[in-house]
C-alpha cells in the first residue's frame, strides 16, 4: 500500500472583521520594530506583500523599514546609515577683523 502526502486545501475566505483586525495589529509601529528585526528577509517580503494586498502599503513599508535595521551588509534590505552632516565654518568667523564682519 503506498501512502500518500496529506495536503490540505486552501479555502481562502475573507472575513473582513478579521483582515480589519489583521490590518490594525500589523500596523502598529511598537510592534514593528520590537519583530521585524528577528524576521528573515523572505517572512519579511511575505508580511509586506499580504500587507499591500490587503490595502496597508504604509504598514507594509515599515515593516521592511523596520527589517532593514537588522539587516547586515549583503542582506536584501541592509541600508547604509548616512553620512552625518557637516556644518561649514565660514572662515572669515576665525579671522575676527571688523573689516570681514
């Protein structure tokens, strides 16, 4: 006798009270980055795509917003920090001549 994989079939059936409810939970930014960071960049994808589906690409975008801090060089989502910005000296101030104010 061969036994057969067991597959269960999707019935994919929108409540909309629960994707309400799914929308609002996932859209909370505590949430976001006290988790994002321990999703691989595949969960990360897959929460952002059911995100957008369901009409929240905010949420979506901080989710992977909130991935990418955790992510290393190489990584899909890994962003550099910035470069800090500089303040220029006007270097006529070091010269302190009444003639330069």
């Amino acid at each position: 006798m061969v036994e057969r994989e067991k597959r269960t079939m999707s019935t994919l059936i929108t409540d909309t009270d629960d994707v309400t409810r799914f929308c609002g939970v996932f859209s909370d930014v505590t949430l976001a980055h006290d988790v994002a960071t321990m999703l691989g960049c595949r969960e990360a994808e897959a929460l952002a795509g059911i995100l957008r589906a369901l009409g929240e690409p905010a949420a979506a975008d901080m989710w992977l917003d909130a991935h990418a801090h955790g992510d290393e060089p190489g990584d899909q989502h890994y962003q550099a920090a910035p470069e800090p910005y500089i303040v220029p000296i006007d270097p006529m101030e070091d010269l302190q001549c009444d003639s330069c104010q």
